[in-house]
C-alpha cells in the first residue's frame, strides 16, 4: 500500500485532470462554461473533499483496509467522472 501522501497525491491529480478535461472540451466545442460542464467541476470538488476527509479520518479500525476502500471508491467515481466528461464532447 502506497503511503498517504501518496494517495492525498493521486485524488488531487486524478480529480484535476478531470477538471481539466472538462475545460478543454468546452474550449474545444467552442461552449465556454456549459451547465452540464460547471456540474462535472462541483462532482469532482464535492470528490475532492469527501475522499481527502476520508484519508484524514482517525481511529478506524483497520487503516490498510480503510485506505484501500478509499482508493477504490476514487477509481469508481472518477471512472464515473470521466463518463460524464466524454458525454460533453
């Protein structure tokens, strides 16, 4: 299991390449600041903010566990993410 930091690393980047996407598609199709785009940025920040303070939480029982649950659930939804993203284009 890759270290917290490491982690915290990966939901930043993941969740911010998914932000990204959603501006270059808009930019691409001409659709600066589309509702549908601005729906995808706030999913991604609620994300964010829901799996950093999962990664912060103390005393659960099993942290190896925990922490692995955690990068699961942010594969899932940025999978999730990414599908709303390609639907913009």
């Amino acid at each position: 299991m890759a270290s917290v930091k490491e982690l915290k690393k990966d939901i930043n980047n993941v969740l911010g390449d998914i932000i990204e996407a959603v501006y270059i598609v808009e930019a691409a199709n001409a659709d600066q600041e589309s509702k549908e785009g601005a729906k995808v940025i706030d999913e991604a920040i609620e994300t964010f903010d829901t799996l950093i303070q999962k990664v912060n939480q103390r005393g659960v029982e099993n942290r190896k566990k925990h922490l692995t649950e955690v990068r699961q659930e942010l594969e899932k939804k940025a999978g999730a993410l990414v599908e709303k993203v390609n639907k913009l284009g």
